[in-house]
C-alpha cells in the first residue's frame, strides 16, 4: 500500500493539484523498512506521468482559452509560450520544481513540444531530484541501494 500511496501522491503531486511528494518519500525512506531503488522508480515513474497528464492538458487547452470561466487569460498563455520558444525544450530539465515546474509541462504541451523528448527531459529532471533527494536524506551509499 505504501507504494501505491506514493505513486498517486507523486502522480498528483506533477499536476496541477496541490500534492507535495517529498515528504512522503523522505517518511518512507527514513523507515527504513522499503526498498530505496524501489521508492524512486514509483515515485519517479508516479512523477513523469502526472507530468505527461500536463502534456496532454496543455494540448488540448488552447479549445478553453476564450472561456469566461477559464482561469489563465491569453496574454498569460502568449507570455508562457514565449518564455518556453526562447529556452526550449532544455528548459523541461527545470520541471522537477514546484509550481514553475508543473506550468512548463503544461506549456510543452500547449506549443506541441513532441511526446519523446517531452518524456525524456522530463524524466531526467524528475529522477534526478528523487536521487538528489534520497542521497541527501539517507547518504549516497544508502540511497544507491548498497
């Protein structure tokens, strides 16, 4: 169960809802009694996919964009793009972080970034700081599995 937890956690947690990960995989880390690779990769793998569900929004959004109810406006939107076209898609290497990170795959999506290499760059960033997070909770050793 704890992994399932995890996963859904750090799948909501790439999203736009207001999930944080970090402490539920620092918690199980620290018990001690889960395998560490194994909490990363659910963690990671929970991560990517929220991410890619951004993707697929920021596809599909620009149908919205003209809606009253429609929270982000399009100069918003123009001004996201513009950002994302000047950095491309490196800057994906950034969406491990909170609330920036979450918009950007969002942005991705919305300016047809293609799926491949939206996964890859995402799945750099969002390992990267699980491996980060994990060594620095429990050691280098310890949070490579040996």
């Amino acid at each position: 169960m704890a992994y399932i937890g995890l996963f859904l956690v750090a799948f909501g947690a790439a999203t736009v809802l207001p999930f944080q990960s970090e402490p539920v995989l620092i918690g199980l880390l620290v018990s001690g009694k889960f395998s560490v690779p194994g909490l990363i990769i659910v963690a990671s793998v929970g991560n990517i996919l929220g991410a890619v569900c951004n993707w697929v929004l920021g596809r599909f959004i620009h149908r919205f964009q003209d809606r009253a109810w429609f929270p982000v406006k399009r100069p918003s939107l123009e001004r996201a793009g513009g950002c994302y076209r000047r950095y491309g898609r490196w800057s994906l290497l950034f969406s491990w972080m909170p609330l920036f990170g979450d918009a950007l795959t969002v942005v991705a999506g919305l300016l047809r970034e293609p799926l491949w290499s939206f996964v890859i760059f995402v799945t750099v960033a969002k390992v990267s700081r699980y491996l980060v997070l994990a060594a620095a909770t429990l050691g280098t050793t310890s949070a490579l599995g040996f």
